[in-house]
C-alpha cells in the first residue's frame, strides 16, 4: 500500500477514536447530542478530516475499498460548503450506523498493510 494512503487512513482511524472520546463520560444520546454546540462542532470537524482523507485516498487509487466513499466525500463537501443546511438527525445517523462500519474497515485496511 501507498505510503500516503496508509498515513490518511492513519488520520481517518484518529479522527474516528476522537469523534468516540468526545462520548467518553458524557450520555451517548441525541438530545445531548443536539444540545451540546462544542460537542457537534467538533464532531463535524472531525467528519471534515475523514472526508478530505477519503477523498484524498480516492484521487489516488479510484477503486479503494472503503464502503460509501463518495457519500463520506460528499458529506465533507455539505459540511463545509452548506454548513447551514447540516442536519443534526443526519450527523446523528452517521455516527450511530455508519462510523462503526467505517472504522471496522479502516482497522482491516490498516491491519492488512502493516501485515503485508
């Protein structure tokens, strides 16, 4: 593997356990969630970091094996091109369904480089 696609999935994992830590003592509920303006902003910036990551591994190798890659580029781009229009049910889905998904890929991808 790439040696810089290896260091941007590196920065996908670290974005991920940050956005977890941002949970660690608090409620792991929406409406905390929803009420807590540092807590988001710092979730949606770390959501920022792991789209540009993504689509930085993607303008390097096109056919890269990370589950819903253009919808993970395409949320950085709303993030901060439309941060008016974020939702916060829609961060709320992705950090509940889909970040787990990701973060078992890129600990596979991960895995498997430092292997081979």
């Amino acid at each position: 593997m790439d040696e810089k696609v290896l260091k941007w999935l590196y920065d996908i994992d670290g974005s991920i356990n940050e956005i977890e830590s941002y949970f660690d003592g608090q409620a792991h509920d929406f409406v905390s969630y929803q009420r807590n303006l540092l807590l988001k902003r710092g979730v949606e910036r770390n959501l920022e970091i792991i789209g540009e990551a993504v689509r930085r591994i993607l303008d390097k190798e096109p056919e890269f094996p990370i589950t819903n890659a253009i919808r993970i580029v395409g949320l950085r781009n709303q993030i901060i091109h439309s941060y008016d229009n974020i939702s916060d049910e829609n961060i709320w889905a992705i950090l509940t369904k889909h970040l787990p998904l990701l973060k078992s890929e890129i600990n596979r991808l991960i895995k498997d480089a430092d292997m081979g």
